[in-house]
C-alpha cells in the first residue's frame, strides 16, 4: 500500500536559481502569557527540508515559541501577542487550528496530553482519518508510524497503561502518520532510552530525506541531534541570541555556561549492561528494602519479583529500557501504588508514608502541582503538618532557583520551572528517601547541575536518593551505584 503523498525533492538548487521561499517565517513575534513576557521581537526564516535545532535555559521562550509556530498560539492559550508567524503559506493568527494541523504538527514536553484514545493503533490513525482519507491510506499511514517508532508490538495497547517514554513514542507516530509539511518536537527524547532516541532520529532524518520535511526540534540534550541539524539556535530570556552552524555553537564557553548548555560527549556511551567494572551493593543497615514485589496494572505484572535494598547516604541510579518498569517500581516504593505480592518496608517496619518518608517527582511534574503561587506550592507540605520553618524555606527555595518566581502560577511556568518547583516541594518535608523520575525534561544543564549539587549536599547528611534517568553524564556524575531493570526484573550487573 503506498502512501499517498506527493514526495518533495531536497536537490540543492542550480548556483543561479533563487533562494527557496521559507516554508516557516517568524516576523518580530512578541508574546505575552498571562502578563509575563515569553517572548521579545523573535524573527526567523526557515527554508523547506531544514533541520532546526533549538537550545536555551529553561524559560527562554522555546516552548512559546513552538506553540506559536504550531498555532496553538493564540488559538487554544490565551497570550497577547503581536508580529507575525506563517507556516506553509499559512497565517497562523488568521488560519483555524484545523487546516494549521495538517501543515504543521506538534509533540509536546509532555506527551500525554496530546494522546486521548483507548488503543495505540487508533491513536496514530485518528489524524488521517479525521482528514477523511481512504482507508487503505489511514492504515498504511499507521502501519509505517508505528513500525518506524517500534510501537508495532504495543498496537493495540492503552496508551495510559505505558511508560513515559513509550507515550512519548505514541505522540511521535500520531504526528508523524500526519505527514506534515514542517515538523515541531519539544524535547523528543528526553524520556527515551538510546535504542529509542537512535530510532527517533533516524525516522527524522529518513522524513527530510524522502519528503523534504522541516524539522525544529528544541533540546536540551544536544548529542543527539547536533551533528545532524543544519543550523542551531540558542534562546535567552524570550529571544534568539545565536543562530549559527552546530560547529560554532561551542566555540563561546562563556555563552555556552550562561545558557546552561553542556558540550555533547566525544564518545558514544555502551549500553548499561557493558559498562566494566563491579558496581557497588547497598552499605550498612538498610533505610529501606523491597521483597519480592509483583506490580502493574489492570491485571498485567510490570514488576515481577522485585528484590533491593537502600541504605542512609545511598545515591542510587535505577536504569533501563522504556516500559521495564522504572516508574511503577517508584510509585511502589513511594507507597502510591500498592503491590500485588511482596512488601516495601522502612528498616523500622513501617511502610513509606508518601511525602514524609519517601518524596517522588513525577516525570510529569505539573500532575503534583495544585496551589496558587510557587512559594505556597513549596511550603504546603511544611505547613499542613506543621513544620514549616522560615530558614529552611528559603534555602529550598534559593537552592532551586525559585526565587524570582515565587509568586508566579506553577501552571503559567514552564515544564523546567515546573519540575523545579515540584522537586522543592518535594524537598521541603526532608523526607528519608528522594526519588527523581526523568528529572532532566525541561532542564539546562546549569539548573540540573545546581538541583543535583543540593541533592548531594541533602546525600551527604543522610537523605537517600534514587535517580531514574537515561542520562548517561547525569548518572556518571553524580550515582555511587547502578540498578539496571529489565522486563520488570532487577538484573545482575
């Protein structure tokens, strides 16, 4: 069944041929979202088949600035704007958010908020189908996104019953099985494994290639992607402060640590099960242990015989692929999800009281926020069980970058200031055991180094810590020990 959509030729144009007219044009685009400035004058022309890498601090204005190109603003957030976007010939102040969505697509921060079907399989079919195309073509557009995201084997599962990476995927496939003409990914991989960031790449590529696709894709995690982008351009405080080649992105130092960017590694990291060398096992009386727990969900065992063991001062890493069970093992041991056999117990006896004992950040971290301003959020929990103390707030709060924006809407934040609200949230109560779940979405490296330097501090004076992550550089830095989880068991390493 072949796909009906008319190819685009990326030939390189004769010496003399015009310039291509850009198929995404930003003209002197300022936004205001609920009266704080996000973005200042951003202009930028991209011409079709470009691959757009886009980097900044978190709060820079990249997310505002993809839901502008997409529409989304202003159409379903309210924002003052003023200047210009046009996408394919399109006005998107002018346009319906219907005829934008089949020029352009969107896959947010947060995928699950894109994803609203029982089934993968009609998930990423629902676009062409709601274009009213054939429906020869509507299954063949869903075979092939799902085949190139690897999903095939997930079709016919529920999407709220698989992993953050794995939704992550889903969103890709329903955007991709869209065949848009310029393509918008709002941190793509930060919740995906290496097998799945190296598919996701490649799928990219393959689409510029065979159909000439535009691709913008905002990053933090810049190896990846950098020796593939065309051009790279870096945001600060709602506005383009460099726009270049990726091989001079580097070349300012000083820039590169204002901004929060790290330099990608020289080398490429093996898989975790070759990494050399005996890892460590816990040291001394154990804080916390795990025996034999089953868990999952609706009758399905994601955990299957799960045993470890944390110790006071433990600074653990818990890795794996996408869907081994990283995040259903951190809700059992936050005591927010109950097992179906075996137990989870402080060395004491007691099960862990969610908060008090063991604090959780969620990959989504906008699902733990609830209060009216940032600082209310992080003294919620001192104040409701009376242990609020002045001294100790203001240390989270200054140690987390959140004092600017203490009276600022956690929901008018961004997915970076969001995950750093929720983790000093989590953070205020001193509980015994922290845990991270993919704390990187949304983060510079600046801000990430500065939140994991605290936590080291909080390590060194007897909190536990269990980071789940596929960072390589995040977990080399800072974990004195490795948990490596596959198919929802805990592996010898």
């Amino acid at each position: 069944m072949a796909i009906l959509l008319e190819q685009q030729s990326l030939d390189t144009p004769a010496a003399d041929s015009p310039p291509l007219a850009p198929v995404l044009q930003v003209d002197r685009l300022t936004a205001r979202l609920g009266g704080i400035p996000a973005l200042d004058e951003v202009s930028l022309a991209v011409p079709p088949g470009e691959f757009v890498l886009i980097s900044g601090p978190s709060g820079s204005g990249k997310s505002t600035l993809a839901k502008a190109i997409c529409g989304i603003i202003p159409h379903a957030v309210a924002a003052e704007i003023s200047g210009h976007v046009n996408v394919a010939g399109l006005d998107t102040q002018e346009r319906p958010l219907a005829e934008i969505s089949q020029k352009v697509g969107i896959v947010f921060q947060n995928p699950g908020a894109q994803l609203f079907h029982l089934r993968v399989e009609d998930e990423v079919a629902f676009g062409p189908r709601n274009l009213d195309l054939p429906e020869e073509e509507v299954q063949a557009r869903a075979a092939w996104a799902l085949s190139a995201t690897g999903l095939a084997a997930v079709a016919d599962r529920k999407p709220a019953e698989l992993s953050g990476g794995q939704k992550q995927l889903v969103a890709i496939a329903a955007v991709l099985a869209m065949r848009p003409q310029v393509l918008v990914l709002d941190e793509p991989t930060a919740s995906l494994d290496p097998p799945n960031v190296d598919r996701v790449i490649d799928t990219l590529l393959r689409l510029r290639r065979e159909y000439g696709i535009t691709i913008v894709m905002i990053e933090h995690r810049l190896a990846p992607a950098i020796e593939h982008a065309d051009r790279v351009l870096l945001m600060d405080a709602g506005r383009i402060v460099f726009d270049g080649s990726p091989q001079t992105v580097f070349e300012d130092r000083a820039r590169c640590d204002a901004l929060g960017l790290r330099r990608p590694a020289l080398h490429r990291f093996p898989p975790w099960e070759e990494l050399s060398g005996p890892l460590p096992d816990a040291t001394g009386e154990p804080l916390l242990s795990v025996d034999d727990v089953w868990a999952g969900y609706r009758g399905h065992d994601v955990l299957r015989g799960v045993n470890l063991a944390l110790s006071p001062h433990d600074f653990v890493a818990l890795v794996g692929p996408n869907g081994a069970g990283k995040s259903t093992l951190a809700l059992v041991i936050a005591g927010l999800r109950k097992p179906r056999h075996g137990q989870v117990r402080f060395a004491d006896g007691h099960r862990p009281r969610p908060g008090l004992d063991v604090a959780l950040l969620f990959q989504n971290a906008a699902d733990q926020l609830f209060t009216d301003s940032v600082d209310e959020e992080v003294a919620f929990g001192p104040r409701n069980y009376r242990r609020f103390q002045p001294t100790d707030h203001a240390q989270v709060m200054r140690e987390a970058d959140l004092e600017a924006l203490a009276m600022r809407r956690p929901m008018h934040l961004s997915v970076g200031q969001q995950q750093r609200t929720a983790l000093g949230a989590c953070l205020a109560l001193h509980p015994r055991l922290v845990i991270l779940d993919e704390p990187t979405l949304g983060q510079d490296w600046g801000h990430l180094q500065r939140l994991m330097d605290f936590l080291c501090h909080l390590n060194a004076a007897g909190t536990a810590v269990l980071l789940i992550s596929h960072d390589y550089k995040l977990v080399h830095r800072y974990a004195r020990r490795i948990l490596r989880i596959e198919e929802g068991r805990i592996t010898p390493h």
